[in-house]
C-alpha cells in the first residue's frame, strides 16, 4: 500500500495549522503592542511630568533636608549624652541611697539592742529589787497581820477559821 499521499496530506495539514498558529501570534503581538504603545504615551504624558516635578522638588529641598538630617543627627547625639548623664546621675543616687537605707538599719538595729539591753539592766538592777522588797514586806507585813490578827481574836473571842483570812 501506498503511504506516501497519507503522509503528505497529514504534513500539508500540519504546515497549515502551523501557519494558522503564526497567523494567531501575530495578531496577537499587534494588539499587545498597541496597548504597549497607549501605556508608553499615558506614563510619557502623565508620569513624567510628576516625575520631573518630584525630582525638581527633590533637589530644591535636598539643602534643606541635609540641614534637617545634620540637626535630627546632632540632636540624638546631645540626647544621648544626656541621657548617659543622667543615667549616670540616678546610678549615683541609687547608689547613695542603698548606702543610707543600710545605715539607717544597722542603726536601727543598734538602737533595738541598746534598748533590749537597758531594759534587761533596769530588771535586773530595779524591777527585780523592788519586788524581792515588795514580797519581804508583804511577807512581813502578812506576819504581822496573823500575829495582831491572833491577837485580836483571843480579845473578842471570836475565832476565824484560817480559809476566811485570804478571800
């Protein structure tokens, strides 16, 4: 069988799908670069011109902007040196003031044991005195008592039994 007529059909079909697909591509890139071409005339007529304004701005401006970025920069660094001093400074206060509360404790301290001592010492020497006084005279004068109160009671004849005498 012959093949050849086949083969040339299916190849001028090819060919002509292949000119169709090219044909489309044409087409194709003609309308993209008409649409480039509109966009390139909107950004030359409508961008450029900001663009120009902005950069006419910039370079009017760029004096005073370095003026404002040496000032912005001096200043942080005048900021910054006063912020170390002062850093430095409530450093200091803190410093001297642990110092004091730790003085102020230890005094403290001395005092509550100064006057724990002065109390034990006024026990010691008069508390402890006066009560040992207190009870030999309550014991003598108890005495006393039961010796005038015996006494007494031989007198009027009346005996009080001994539990009446400490109620």
């Amino acid at each position: 069988m012959d093949y050849l007529p086949i083969f040339i059909g299916v190849t001028a079909a090819a060919v002509v799908i292949q000119a169709g697909i090219l044909v489309a591509m044409y087409l194709a890139v003609r309308q993209t670069t008409a649409r480039m071409e509109t966009l390139a005339t909107d950004v030359t007529t409508k961008v450029l011109p900001v663009a120009e304004d902005v950069y006419s701005m910039l370079t009017e401006f760029r004096p005073h902007l370095q003026v404002l970025v040496r000032n912005v920069g001096e200043s942080s660094t005048l900021v910054r040196a006063q912020i170390e001093r002062l850093d430095a400074t409530v450093g200091d206060a803190i410093d001297r003031a642990r110092l004091q509360v730790i003085r102020a404790d230890e005094l403290l301290n001395r005092t509550m044991d100064r006057v724990e001592n002065t109390t034990n010492l006024v026990h010691r020497t008069v508390v402890s005195p006066v009560r040992q006084f207190a009870g030999l005279v309550q014991g003598i004068t108890s005495g006393l008592e039961v010796l005038v109160g015996a006494k007494r009671r031989r007198r009027n004849g009346v005996p009080v039994p001994q539990d009446e005498m400490f109620i």
